[in-house]
C-alpha cells in the first residue's frame, strides 16, 4: 500500500467527519455497555449504573479527542495541504495513545485502579483500539460507497458539472465537451497557461516537466479547480497553490516561484494580487 497516496477527499468533508464522530461515540457507548469488552464490569466490581456514568464520562472525553483531530484535519485540507494515508492513519494512532491515556488515568484516579499504570495503559489501549477501529472501517466503506453512487448518479444523469474535478488525490480535466482527458495527481501538477481555447497544463513525471495541451479555457476550469487550491493569478495562468514556494515582488510585479526544479517562475496580475496573499497568508 502506498502510504504517501492522498487522502480520499470523502475522509475530510464536514459532513462525515461529524458522521463519523457521532457514529463512534453512539458505537463505542453501545459496545462497552453491551458487550463489556474483556469483562470491564468485574474488574472493579461496579453496578451496571455506574458502568453507564463511567463509560459515558470516558466516551464524551474520547469523542473531544477525535473531534480535535478532525477539526484540524478538516482546517488543512480546507488550505489545501497534502493529506496522505500515512499521515492518516498516524493521526489515528495519536488518538488511540491520546485516548487510552485518559481512559487510564481515569482507572487509576477515579476508579482507584490498583493495577499499575503500565499494566492498565495497556488494556487501555487494546480496548480504544477496537472500540475506535471497528466504526472507522465501517464509516470509510460506507463513505467510499456514498461517494462512487454519487458519482454514477451524476453519470447516469448526464450533469458533467456535478462531478468533482478531485478524485482520491487525482484532478481529472475535462475539455469543452465535457471528456475527461487528463488525470493526475495534484502533488505533480504545477500549472496552467490559457491562450485563447486552449489550456496547456504543466506537470511533473519522473523528474521532468511535461505539458498536456487541453481544449477548454482557464474562465471554465476556475470555478472547479479553485476548491483545490488550484487558482487564478493572471489573466493567462492558474497555480497548483501546493507548490509555491515563495511570492517575490520585483519591478515588474509580483512573481510567483515554483517548488521545482529548474525553478519556475510565474506572473501575478494586480487584478489578482490581494487574493493571492490572502491565500499565501492562510497556507503558510
């Protein structure tokens, strides 16, 4: 598995992120009341009530933790930063120490556990992660299903515009006619020239720069490519915002410079200025 593969847009919309919180939390209260994983009501002898008050203590400080997470999950995506699987799954891997740290103090302290912390940070960290895995494949299925159906609606249906230009970390464009021609991965795309009809599109391949020549223009790509980061700073050019390495003001005018080698250099119109540093000043 490719680690360094961007994040499947679907993982970090608002909607499922709160989805998922709320389908973890309502799971993980369920689970532990229900099944009492690992037998946690006799390890210190305690009612069924006040396993309830105990769980639900420790669920509303385990969803705090998730929701931290995935409101700055949410923030860098929304800046268009990179967003790999890696990066991904590590966050996970903060949540479940995050959360088992709690849960174990919460043992030692309240419950007065008489395990030492080592032995009950472990069993902390076996139960969060099944209580934490479980809802979260669920939910990425669930979500990778939701997405392909409204994608073969939006085929079936002919509306061209209801399809995102982002899939799974690969931006598709499309010429005038509505055919996709091209598809790549938007950490290789650097940029793109317009001149009259066509749109040339600058990326990188194996260390090199190549172009795609497209027939559309950059007026018809602007709107679906701006949510990408993807944006508008010459009447002739759009930038890949994930590769500007620095914004340099010359005599001629703003420039913008490419994280590439050889290193590319990109006019800024004054038409287009305050924008740009808005979205530099947000990124960076």
């Amino acid at each position: 598995m490719d680690f360094s593969k961007a994040l499947p847009s679907y993982q970090v919309k608002k909607k499922n992120i709160v989805r998922l919180i709320l389908f973890t939390a309502t799971f993980a209260l369920v689970f532990i009341n229900i099944y009492q994983p690992f037998d946690v009501s006799n390890w210190f002898e305690i009612s069924k009530l006040e396993l309830f008050l105990y769980s639900s203590l420790v669920i509303l400080t385990g969803v705090l933790v998730v929701v931290i997470s995935r409101i700055i999950m949410y923030h860098r995506a929304k800046r268009g930063k990179h967003i790999s699987i890696g990066r991904y799954l590590l966050s996970i891997a903060i949540e479940i120490i995050c959360m088992s740290l709690f849960y174990t103090l919460y043992e030692l302290i309240i419950l007065h556990d008489p395990r030492t912390f080592e032995e009950a940070f472990k069993v902390s960290i076996l139960n969060t992660a099944l209580v934490l895995l479980i809802p979260y494949t669920v939910s990425w299925l669930f979500f990778a299903w939701m997405d392909n159906k409204e994608k073969l609606e939006a085929l079936e249906e002919g509306d061209i515009d209801t399809i995102k230009p982002e899939v799974n970390g690969m931006v598709m464009f499309n010429d005038d006619k509505g055919t996709m021609r091209l598809s790549i991965k938007q950490d290789d795309l650097l940029y793109l020239q317009g001149a009259d009809n066509y749109v040339t599109i600058y990326y990188s391949h194996q260390q090199k720069q190549e172009k795609f020549l497209l027939r559309n223009t950059l007026k018809k790509l602007e709107d679906t490519l701006k949510p990408l980061n993807i944006i508008r700073c010459h009447r002739s050019y759009m930038v890949n915002f994930r590769k500007v390495k620095m914004i340099e003001r010359t005599k001629d005018g703003l420039r913008i410079k490419l994280n590439t080698q050889p290193l590319v250099e990109i006019p800024v119109s004054k038409t287009y200025t305050e924008s740009i540093f808005q979205l530099f000043g947000q990124s960076y």
